[in-house]
C-alpha cells in the first residue's frame, strides 16, 4: 500500500475578524446589486434630489408596495440607500451618489 502524500502550504492567510467584517459588508454590498428590481430602485433615486416613497416607487417600477419594501430594507442594510419614516410613509434616497454613480457607470 502506498502512502498518501500530504500537502503543506507554504502560506496560510487567516483573516483577523476585523478584516472578516469588511469582507462580509462587501459581499452585502455586491450582493445588493445583483438583483434587476433592486437595480431599477437604485437607478430611479440617483435621478432624483429629494427622498422618494416607497408608495411612488412602486408605481414606477411597477411592483407590490411589499416587494418594494423587502428591496430597501436589503439596500438599506447593505449600507447603499437610507430609508426615515415621514409619518406613515417611507422616504428613501441614495446614500453616498458618487461613490454609487461611479459603481455603475
């Protein structure tokens, strides 16, 4: 019988938590990006200056109120859009236009 051959690597590159952390939020962040109904969202808000409901929102992507919901609170979460409460309405605009603008040129 012959013996297995081990592999040893030369390097072994262990991440701190820190850089696990950021590795993590750019993952939500790309992954936020990978959705056409999300991208529709994204682009609709980079063209206007003022916060924007999600109730006109939907009408202009052409979705349930609901699913419009679910893809700001994604965007939201992975730091892209912000999203305050304006009594009963929810009012989202771009965080940071440029450095979005720049992504998706």
């Amino acid at each position: 019988m012959k013996p297995q051959k081990t592999r040893t690597f030369k390097y072994l590159h262990v991440c701190t938590t820190e850089q696990m952390k950021k590795l993590e939020e750019k993952s939500k962040f790309f992954k936020a990006l990978g959705d056409q109904v999300r991208l529709q969202i994204i682009d609709y808000l980079m063209k206007k200056d003022a916060p924007v409901c999600i109730c006109d929102l939907s009408k202009v992507i052409k979705r349930d109120p609901s699913v419009i919901f679910r893809h700001v609170q994604l965007l939201k979460d992975a730091g892209i859009i912000k999203a305050q409460k304006d009594n009963k309405f929810l009012m989202c605009s771009i965080k940071d236009k440029i450095k979005i603008g720049g992504l998706l040129k």
